[in-house]
C-alpha cells in the first residue's frame, strides 16, 4: 500500500512541476540589466533594439522561435535579429546564465539587455517587449506641415 502512495505523490508532484514550467514557458519578464556591445553578439546592434536568440543544433523551438524573432524584426523598423550558437559562446551563456534554449533577449539601442525569455516566446510578448523597451521613433512626432 505505500508503493501506491509514493507513486501517487510522485505523479502529482511531476504534473504540479510540469503546469508550472508549462506557464512560465517563452514567458517575457525584467531582465538584471547586463549590457551586450556588438563585439559579444559578433554583429551590430539594432537602431532602435536587439532583439538576441542563443539556441543550439538540435533545438526543435529554435527554429520556430528564429521564424518569430525574424518576422518581428521584418516588422519593426530599426530592429535587428542576432542568433548565437549557444555550444560555441559558453563565455556568454555563462554570463547571462543562459539555462536552456531557446533563450531571448530584448536589447535596447545600447545593448543593455531589458527583456528576456526562457523557451519559446509568442509573437504578441515580443511585440509587447519591443513596444517597452524601443525608444519612439522621431517620425511619429513629426507633424505635418500645414498649407
């Protein structure tokens, strides 16, 4: 009888631990405030934002996350899109403490890191990320002339 007990908590204790990565999963949160400069992502940073993807080989969220953070980008004017193998830039995923892939970061325009995301993000968070973090742009400002 208490091999059915030890195997029932253990069933409830992997399906409560398994809800909750579920719903923390590809969530968009604050970030520490690190600061990454073109020389770390090994390609310029964006105009407006940086929008930083560490993946690794055989990652299946990888690629859907890569469509993603590329069809933002295409979107957003200014912002640029930098995917960095994980395996083969151990220096920054020590010092981010990058734990899985894929993992994202939102860098502003001076390559401070202000956002970031554990797993797949939704299109909807990076927007909504990118909405906080880029700088408005001069154009919206900018009134017509008057005749």
């Amino acid at each position: 009888m208490t091999g059915l007990w030890v195997a029932l908590a253990t069933l409830a204790l992997g399906t409560v631990i398994g809800v909750i990565r579920l719903r923390r999963d590809g969530r968009v949160h604050e970030s520490d405030g690190d600061r990454l400069s073109a020389a770390d992502l090994g390609a310029g940073l964006g105009e407006r934002a940086t929008l930083v993807q560490f993946s690794t080989a055989f990652c299946q969220p990888c690629r859907a996350t890569r469509r993603i953070l590329a069809d933002v980008s295409a979107l957003v004017p200014g912002v640029s899109h930098v995917e960095i193998d994980a395996e083969s830039r151990l220096d920054l995923v020590r010092r981010l403490d990058v734990m899985r892939t894929p993992t994202v970061f939102v860098l502003d325009p001076s390559g401070a890191v202000v956002k970031r995301a554990a797993g797949q993000p939704r299109k909807a968070e990076v927007l909504a990320a990118l909405a906080e973090a880029v700088p408005p742009s001069h154009e919206s400002s900018h009134q017509p002339d008057e005749m």
